[in-house]
C-alpha cells in the first residue's frame, strides 16, 4: 500500500483505552466529546520521524485492548 501515512487509526474504545493505557492521552481528554481527536492527533505525534504510521498499530493495539491488556508492551 502507498500513503499509509494518510490513513487515520480508527478510533474506537479499544484503541482509545489503549492510547490512554500507553499515556498517551490524558484522564481529561479521555472524558471529552474531541477524544477522537486526541487520539488521533497523539498517534500522529507519537511516530513523527521514525518509519512508522498509526495504521501501523491499528491491530495490535486493537487485539491488546481487546483482550484486557494481558500482555505487557
């Protein structure tokens, strides 16, 4: 795939819970309409200048909420 880096991760409760496990975002932002944003916007800052992009973590991120935070990162 090309331009992977245009795809936003999909921000649903598991990657939000997720991101916020990671620290990611904040209690407060994770209480707010825009956590969305946050999340995205987190995600984008989090990988700037390395060879990776959000989309990049969508599953993993996804299957680790998901399954209750089993394994550690």
């Amino acid at each position: 795939m090309i331009n992977t880096n245009q795809i936003y991760i999909a921000t649903d409760r598991h990657i939000i819970r997720a991101t916020h496990k990671l620290g990611l975002i904040t209690d407060e932002e994770v209480e707010n309409t825009k956590v969305q944003d946050y999340v995205i916007k987190a995600w984008i800052e989090a990988l700037k200048g390395i060879n990776y992009v959000p989309i990049d973590f969508q599953s993993a991120l996804w299957l680790w909420a998901r399954n209750g935070f089993k394994e550690e990162l």
